[in-house]
C-alpha cells in the first residue's frame, strides 16, 4: 500500500492535491517545500524497513524548523521495520518524536482511509506532500 504512486494516487482519489517528492527525498528537500508551498499536511511513506529510523530522523528536521512547521500534521505510514507484526513497536516511538499518526505495513490502508476521512471533515483541504526514506 505505501508505494508512492499508489499512495499518490489514493489520496488524489479522495479529492485532495499531492506534490509528490518522490523516494529518497532528502530531509532538507521536504523541509524546504513544506515552507514555500505549506501543504496541510505531509505523509511519508516507507517500503524499506527503515522507517522508524529514517522517520525519527524527518520528524525532528521538520519540527526544529518551528514556524508553520511545528503543528504541521506529519503522519507515516509503510514497512517501519524489519519485523513484521512486531513493527507496531516503533509506533509509539515515532509518535512521541513529532508524528501525529503512524500506520503500519500490515493494516495501514484501513487505517489510514479513516485519517482522510477524519482530517477532510476537520475542514483541511489536504494539499499533501508524499515523500519516503531510501
């Protein structure tokens, strides 16, 4: 679920734009397009089993920036590990670096339907930006 044209594609069929950065997206690169285009909201996506450590890494970029940057809604979703199911460990890691929500490998596009939803009601429009650790 969390490959980046997938991931692009279901968030624009919900209705809202993406500027999608692409994989390996360098930290500096997110940072700097959060700023000049002040997406509501930015979703990472991980495919390689280092999420947890390529998130905590993002997160604290993003927020030490301060500004807008400090209550922009982050979320990430993918393979945060290399465990499996025992991913689910990392989740709370990341939630205490910065990230307003995480969504596992294993049930992440349920979950993270129900953040759209939810976030689209709040009254956000969703301009999202997708971008992913190497």
């Amino acid at each position: 679920m969390w490959n980046l044209i997938f991931l692009q594609l279901l968030i624009e069929e919900s209705g809202y734009q993406v500027m999608n950065l692409g994989p390996c997206a360098p930290d500096s690169l997110i940072v700097e397009r959060c700023l000049s285009w002040r997406p509501d909201a930015v979703v990472i996506s991980t495919v390689n089993g280092h999420g947890h450590l390529d998130g905590v890494r993002l997160i604290r970029a993003i927020r030490e920036e301060g500004g807008p940057l400090a209550t922009l809604t982050v979320v990430i979703g993918g393979r945060l590990g290399i465990h499996g199911t025992g991913n689910t460990r990392f989740h709370q890691q990341l939630l205490d670096a910065g990230f307003d929500a995480v969504f596992g490998a294993e049930t992440g596009v349920v979950d993270f339907h129900r953040f759209l939803a939810v976030f689209g009601r709040s009254g956000q429009e969703l301009g999202t930006m997708a971008g992913a650790g190497c």
